[in-house]
C-alpha cells in the first residue's frame, strides 16, 4: 500500500467527515435550529476539509501534510463548538473531531 503511513490519519479523516455530516443533519432536525447555526457551518466546514485531506493523504500529495495542519485547526474549532451542545450528536462529532486533529496534527508534525 503507498500510503501505509498516512493509513490512521486518512481513516480519522474519513470517519470525521460522515460524523460532521451526520451532526449537521441532525443540527438541522433539533428545535432551536437557530442556536446550531455555528455548530452546523464548522461542521460542514470540517466536514469538507477532511474528505479533502483524505483525498490528499491518500495520492501522497506534496500539499498534504500543509493541509493537514488547516484541518487539524478546523477540526479543533468544530470539536469545541460541538462540546458546547447537549445532543448526543454533538458529542460524538466533538469526539470524532479531537481524534481527527490529533491524527492531523501527528501527520504533518
């Protein structure tokens, strides 16, 4: 496999896209739908940035560790954001977003 070395970091990537993505679906469908615009937009945002790191990761890009280092920030910021919230969504993204960053920033120390 090329890419042995990226295999962790492209898996926490990939996995903390479809938790983004779930938890912005659900966002959508909570009451106060208002009160999650900031968790929804991180969440697309993250969501997007580690499909693309994976991608990256994965064609063993001259640009993946740099890009890595960005989705380990955006994945930071979603993750606390995601921490604020009581939904289990919520906390499960904010879970999926810190192992991601750890992974990224792992990745392109």
């Amino acid at each position: 496999m090329l890419n042995a070395s990226y295999q962790s970091c492209i898996e926490a990537c990939s996995n903390c896209a479809i938790v983004c993505e779930t938890c912005a679906a659900s966002c959508l469908r909570e009451d106060d739908v208002k009160m999650m615009a900031r968790c929804i937009e991180l969440d697309r945002d993250c969501a997007d940035l580690c499909r693309l790191a994976a991608t990256l990761m994965a064609r063993d890009s001259a640009n993946a560790k740099a890009f890595c280092q960005l989705c380990a920030k955006v994945c930071r910021a979603c993750g606390e954001e995601c921490g604020k919230h009581e939904a289990d969504h919520c906390k499960r993204c904010a879970e999926a977003c810190r192992q991601c960053a750890e992974e990224c920033e792992r990745m392109a120390a």
